[in-house]
C-alpha cells in the first residue's frame, strides 16, 4: 500500500469497517476481464477468518464464472464524504474502505437458512421470517476471505 498513513492494519478495526458498509462489489474473472458486481452481503467471522455471504436468483454469469474460477476479488467502503479546504482551494474525499481477496462458492441447501440469516443479521434484521417457501429459487454463496486490507482516510481538523 502506497500510503502507508492511511492503512488499517488491525483485524478488528477492519471489521469494523466491513460491518459499516452496505454493499460489497466482488470481481470474478471474465476471460482476462474483471466482471465486477454490486452485493448486498453478510458477514461471519471466525477464528480469525471472514467469511462473506451473498444471495440471487438461481442462475446467470456470475455462477457460470465461478464455476470456471473460484477466485475472486471484493471491496466495500463507507462514510465517503467531500472535504473541501476553502482557503487553499483544495478538495480530498474522507472514507474508509476494505479490499481483499478469496474463494467463491456456492453453498449446498443445508446450509442457506443459516446463510440468509447471517445476510438479514448484518442489515439488523436478525431473526426475519424470511419465506422459507422461495429457498428453492434462490442461490446462496460464499466468498472465504484469505486476504484483506483496510485503509482509512480523514481530514485532519
């Protein structure tokens, strides 16, 4: 990392950060390309490992992608702000953010109840009654982080 100032370096400020945030954009290889999507997302951590957690529909290319190539790239950031300086006549963006990297999988149906719940539990609906009716219709996936960043930026006043 470049600027080095700027880096989150503990694991739970890091999650801390991931907590805030409301939608992770993951990458999946493309043949050579990034295919970059917007996710809401759940988030379990363990051990000292993330685990991030998404929902779709049953079928469509991000599934076919991963199925080619598991890996995937991910970012998600928050309280991005304008922060104008007047009198200088500059400007800077306030935020945090985090990038990281991992493993893509689709998750069997034993395991999406406790998936979806961890996904409503990070928008503070824990314990919705989701209608379990549409499990069958829909994906649930996991992306198992291996590596992650965070980096921070706030003016100082």
């Amino acid at each position: 990392m470049r600027r080095s100032d700027r880096e989150v370096k503990d694991f739970e400020e890091i999650v801390a950060i991931m907590e805030k945030c409301d939608v992770c954009r993951i990458a999946l290889n493309d043949d050579g390309y990034p295919y970059i999507l917007p996710l809401n997302f759940g988030m379990e951590v363990k051990d000292g490992k993330i685990a991030l957690y998404f929902h779709g529909a049953q079928k469509g290319t991000k599934y076919e992608l991963m199925q080619r190539d598991s890996r995937a790239s991910f970012e998600m950031d928050c309280g991005c702000r304008l922060a104008l300086e007047e009198k200088e006549g500059n400007c800077t963006m306030e935020y945090e953010s985090v990038i990281g990297r991992g493993r893509m999988e689709i998750l069997p149906d034993e395991e999406k109840e406790n998936a979806l719940g961890i996904l409503m539990k990070h928008y503070r609906q824990e314990g919705f009654p989701f209608n379990r009716a549409i499990m069958p219709q829909t994906q649930v996936f996991r992306l198992t982080v291996e590596s992650v960043t965070g980096k921070r930026r706030r003016k100082s006043k």
